[in-house]
C-alpha cells in the first residue's frame, strides 16, 4: 500500500482520516472531492503543504478524471467516503443521492478493475495485482430500524428505508458484485453514527451545539426517543486502518462501539454542559420514515481483526463541544450564506 485515494476527503469522516493517515502510516494521499456544500478544504488547512498529501478537486462520477488519477498517482488502494450522506437531504432531492453514491461507486471500482487486474481484456480472469483494495465506507443504516431489542450483525438482511440508506445499500450491492464476478480484493464497513470534529451542522450533535451556543431553539424530531449508536469518529478511523491492513477479502465488517443513546439524552446532555436552559427544546414534526434504533454488534471486527476503540462517549463528547466552542471561526463561516437558506427551507 502505497498510493491511497480517499475520496470525499474534505467531508467530515474523509478529513478526520486524511489526518489520522497522515499521522501514523508513511503512505501517499490523494484526496478526491468535489467540494460539495459539505466539502471543506479549511478541515485539512494544516496538512495542505504536506509532501505525502494531494488534493485532486474533482466529481466521483467524471469517468476521465478518476481515470487520470488513476494513471498519474499508481494509485493501489481507494477508500470510497464520497457520499451525500444527509438524510434529510435525500428525503427533499433523491436523486443526486443514486448518482452520486451508487453510479459514483461504480464509477469507482470499473476504473480501479481495470488498472488492477493483471489481464484486464480477460473476462475471465480474476486475477489482481498483489496488494490492491477497494474499501467502501458504508453505514449501518443498510440493515433499516431494529425494534426495542437485537443488534445488527453483518449476516443481518439489508433492508434501507430512506433513500440515502436505499443508496448506500445498492453501492454495497454493486461493491459485492465486483468482487464475486470480477474477483476485486474489497471491503465493507459498516459503521454507526459518528461524532466529533469537523461535522457539518446539519447533522444532530453540532447542530444541536450551535443552535444552542446560539441560543436557538433545538428541533428534536418526534418525541426525541430514537435511539443512535454513537462513535467517536477517530475510533471509525483506526477501524478502517484495521479493516485495509488486516481484513480478509469481500468480508463486511460492522463498527461500532456500544453506545447506544437516545436523541433527547444527547440534546439534554448538550444543554447543561452549554449551561443553557431546556426550553430551548422544540419538539417539531418527525422526519417521514424515521428509523426509530440502530445498535452494531461489533464481534466479528473485535474478535478477528483485533479492533477497539479508544474513546468512551463520555470523554468524546466532552471532547467534541470543546471543539465546537473553540472553533467559532470554523463554524461561523460554515453558517453563513448556503447555510442560512437550507435551514430556514428544513425548519420553517
Ligand atoms: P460528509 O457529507 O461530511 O462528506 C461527504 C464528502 O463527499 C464531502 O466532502 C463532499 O464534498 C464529497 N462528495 C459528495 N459528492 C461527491 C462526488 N460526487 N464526488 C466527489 N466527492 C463528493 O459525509 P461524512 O459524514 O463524512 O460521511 C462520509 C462517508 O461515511 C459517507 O459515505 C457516509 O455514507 C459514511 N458514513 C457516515 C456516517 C456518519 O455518521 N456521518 C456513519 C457511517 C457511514
Ligand atoms: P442525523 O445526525 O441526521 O443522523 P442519521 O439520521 O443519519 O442517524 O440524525 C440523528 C438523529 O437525530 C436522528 O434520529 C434524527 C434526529 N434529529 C433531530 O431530532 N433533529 C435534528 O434537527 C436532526 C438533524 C436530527
């Protein structure tokens, strides 16, 4: 492993990775984006001038240009972030959600199939250059909702209900095609709801932050009780490491890290360590289709490859507020403009 493209590298998870490569593996990045509403080069200001860092601002679905950085930069391993990932967002535009998160993805692995395969005009040949991987970041969401008890397991059936999960679920599907008819070394994780540095605010835990730093009222969907599996988003990092080091090829790998938690304990949680007041709370019409819990059952990635992860919630998300409340600048300039229009649009 050499030459490692990390597409959506400018989005949350993406950043936090580009980072944590950065810091403990001597490899090449090339981060492809293209800098979406929710891409954001100043996540990755520190690391710019960087030798072992590049930054390539292109679309996932631009055929030429994933071919030609696949031919300049040798690339040998891919770590497909590159996603809309907000389900909000996928409830109002669907449709940038296929192209994007499935076609993209294919897009992806037909580029990566051909610089590959040893005999590439063989169609039947499944032989690959040694040392090749292509890793998609996937999410939970895949399995659908559980009930009161239960934890998804990665043999639990894939069963979306939003058309962001029904998007990642056929991109997973299309990632498992390549390696049983192709025999493309590849991986799957799938990982629960990440927190920490860099989030947009549209996700719960930094909008919920900012509206509160603002004092603004905080929307919590329904009666609040939906339940999320959290993880901090360095811990989704050192999984993944694992997972491209260690795991076997075509296997799915589930992350998580026990730590289930009602959207209402979070908001509440968020308020008093803000010192602010619970009437800001503003319960608002549920989001249609709303998964109501999702919990990972993490044995496989524990058990065979070794994984665990760093950080209580606890820690993590003391950690994270910290982060937002010294991190104006970033935040600020983040809700303004674009911003503005999409929230008064989703919450009016
Ligand atoms: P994000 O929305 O913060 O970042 C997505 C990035 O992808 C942005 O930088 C954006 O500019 C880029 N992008 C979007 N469309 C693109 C395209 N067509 N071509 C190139 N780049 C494009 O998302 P995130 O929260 O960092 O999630 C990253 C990945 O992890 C996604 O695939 C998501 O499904 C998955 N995931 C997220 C979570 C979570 O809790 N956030 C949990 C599990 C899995
Ligand atoms: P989100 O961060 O959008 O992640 P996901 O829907 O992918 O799990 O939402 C997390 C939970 O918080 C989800 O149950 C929806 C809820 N939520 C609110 O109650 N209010 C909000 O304003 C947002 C953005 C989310």
């Amino acid at each position: 492993m050499k030459n490692i493209l990390v597409t959506g590298g400018a989005g949350f998870i993406g950043s936090n990775f580009v980072h944590y490569m950065l810091k403990n593996h001597d490899y090449n990045i090339i981060n492809l984006d293209a800098l979406t509403y929710a891409g954001n080069l100043d996540n990755l200001s520190d690391v710019e001038n960087d030798p072992k860092y590049t930054f390539v601002k292109a679309d996932i679905r631009d055929k030429a240009a994933i071919e030609e950085v696949f031919e300049k930069y040798s690339i040998d391993t891919v770590v497909n972030f590159a996603a809309e990932s907000h389900v909000d967002r996928s409830i109002t535009e669907p449709e940038i959600f296929l192209t994007t998160n499935v076609l993209g993805t294919q897009n992806l692995l037909e580029t990566a199939k051909r610089h590959w395969k040893v005999n590439p005009d063989d169609k039947y040949s499944s032989e690959f250059k040694s040392g090749v991987k292509f890793l998609q970041v996937s999410t939970d969401e895949t399995y659908g909702a559980l009930g009161k008890t239960g934890m998804f397991t990665e043999t639990t059936p894939i069963s979306p209900n939003s058309p962001y999960s029904a998007s990642k679920a056929s991109a997973d599907l299309v990632v498992r095609a390549y390696h049983n008819t192709f025999g493309m070394p590849v991986n799957i994780t799938r990982c629960s709801n990440n927190y920490g540095p860099y989030q947009f605010p549209e996700k719960l835990i930094p909008l919920m932050i900012n509206n509160c730093r603002n004092n603004k009222s905080l929307p919590v969907y329904g009666d609040g009780m939906q339940i999320r599996d959290w993880l901090h988003v360095s811990d989704h990092c050192s999984a993944i490491d694992t997972v491209l080091h260690k795991g076997k090829d075509g296997e799915i790998y589930n992350i998580g890290g026990n730590n289930e938690k009602a959207n209402i304990e979070i908001v509440k949680l968020i308020i008093s360590t803000l010192g602010k007041s619970e009437d800001l709370i503003e319960y608002v019409k549920d989001r249609p289709g709303h998964d109501r819990r999702y919990a990972i059952d993490n044995t496989k990635i524990t058990t065979e490859l070794g994984w665990s992860p760093a950080y209580t919630f606890e820690q993590g998300i003391k950690e994270t507020i910290e982060w937002y409340l010294n991190n104006e600048q970033w935040i600020n300039k983040i809700t303004s403009g674009e911003y503005t229009k999409y929230y008064e649009k989703m919450y009016k």
